[in-house]
C-alpha cells in the first residue's frame, strides 16, 4: 500500500472546527444586524477566508496559540489542503454576498451568507466539512485517489494518495 502524501505542514483536525464555529458566530452575526456593520463584518470575514486559503487565517492561528496547548495532542494529523479548499469556496460565496450588498440585492447576499453560514455550522457541529468533501469530489473526478484513514472519527479526515 502506497504511503500516503501530506503536505508540508499537518494541521491538527480539530482546529478547522473550532475555525468553523468562529464563522458560524460571524457569518450569523452578519444575517442579524444586516446593514453598514454587517457588510463590513461580512467583508472581514471575506479577508479571513482569504487568508485561510494560504494557511495564515487568524482564526487558526488563535486556535494554535490559546485552544491546542490546552488539549491532548491530537491523534493523528490532516493534510490542510481540503481544508484551504473549503476556505476558498467559503471566499466565494463571501464575495458573491458582498456583490450581492453592493448591487443592492440583499437576496443574493442573505442567499450566500446563508450558505456559507450553513456550511460553517455543520463543520463546527457535526465535523463535517463541506468545502472538504468538494475537495474530495473534484480530485477523484480528476483522477487522483482518495484514502480514508482506518481510524479517522470524521469524514474530513482524509489523506490524499497519489497515482
């Protein structure tokens, strides 16, 4: 059985969830204030998936400085691309709300808060990551393999094995 591949830096698979439940908080807080400061919260939020997308996303970073050391080292270790992916698409549909704001359309933007919203609840809740398994979908559909680890407790938990 071939070894399987991380990237260069594992990231603790508990840190994504905490990361989604920040943004659960926000993207929520976004939908219930509406207005000047929800645009410039949801714009915020907006840079945060930005910066996640290259690993430097303040909310993980706060995640490894105050949460981790007071937790039992994790068991194993992810590959954080999944993890980037799904802060991308998370970008996209920040943005599409932001375009929605701008072009005054506030159903395209409760729409895409909404749906980012949604995906960042059911990550931080139920440890299952949408953007993740969009991930999965498109590197088998490219033809890569995908291997589940035997004792993975989630479905994000997954390590990409290459051809």
């Amino acid at each position: 059985m071939p070894v399987p591949r991380l990237s260069a830096r594992p990231i603790d698979p508990r840190g994504p969830r905490v990361v989604a439940a920040v943004t659960t908080v926000v993207l929520a807080t976004v939908l219930l204030t509406g207005s000047t400061f929800g645009a410039r919260l949801l714009l915020a939020q907006a840079v945060v998936f930005a910066l996640g997308t290259v690993d430097r996303s303040p909310y993980a970073l706060a995640f490894r400085l105050f949460v981790r050391p007071r937790l039992a080292p994790p068991t194993e270790l992810e590959d954080p691309r999944p993890v980037r992916f799904a802060q991308a698409v998370g970008l996209v549909f920040a943005l599409a709300a932001l375009l929605g704001v701008a072009a005054g359309s506030g159903l395209l933007a409760v729409a895409a808060t909404a749906a980012a919203l949604s995906a960042a609840f059911l990550n931080a809740a139920f440890g299952v990551c949408l953007g993740c398994e969009l991930y999965l979908l498109t590197r088998r559909a490219r033809g890569g393999r995908v291997e589940q680890r035997p004792q993975s407790p989630s479905p994000t938990h997954r390590t990409e094995v290459s051809a």
